[in-house]
C-alpha cells in the first residue's frame, strides 16, 4: 500500500463502475478488508480498485513470464496434431 493511501480520508462515496473490470464488487470490498486487517488502512473504492488491479497486473506478467520460460524448456510443439487424429 501506498503512504499517500494511509494518510488521505477515506471516502465511501465513490461510485465506480465494475462492469468488464478484471475484479468483481465483491472481490474489491474483501480486498479492502485484507488491505484495513493486515495494513490498518481504509481505502477508498477508487484506491482500492487502482491497488487491486495493480497486483492482478503484476501477478498476470509474472504468470506470463513464468509460462514462456517452460514452454521454451519444455519444447512443445503445438502446431502438430497426435497421430492418432491423423489414422481416422
């Protein structure tokens, strides 16, 4: 979390709109629980969707990052159909 996150007030009177966003309503109001719980901070809906979306971000790179450095070790070649399909 931020420092300006900690010191600025928390207001509850933002209205976003969550629709095609990569997080629900839901999984924004738990974020900011885990975010007052472990942090001691109140966040903002706006604040909170920023820093949610954020780690999702971070968390998609790496996850991408991770899956091109097995696939180039693993060697797999996915334009070739099982010979199996290729005997019906």
């Amino acid at each position: 979390m931020t420092e300006t996150s900690a010191k600025e007030p928390a207001k509850d009177t933002d209205e976003l709109i969550l629709t095609n966003s990569l997080i629900t309503r839901e999984e924004l109001d738990e974020f900011k629980v885990i975010a007052l719980k472990e942090y001691g901070i109140k966040l903002t809906d706006s604040q909170a969707f920023e820093q949610a979306t954020a780690l999702l971000n971070l968390f998609d790179a790496l996850v991408k990052k991770r899956l091109e450095s097995t696939r180039g070790r693993v060697n797999i070649n996915t334009n070739r159909l099982p010979d199996v399909a290729t005997k019906l």
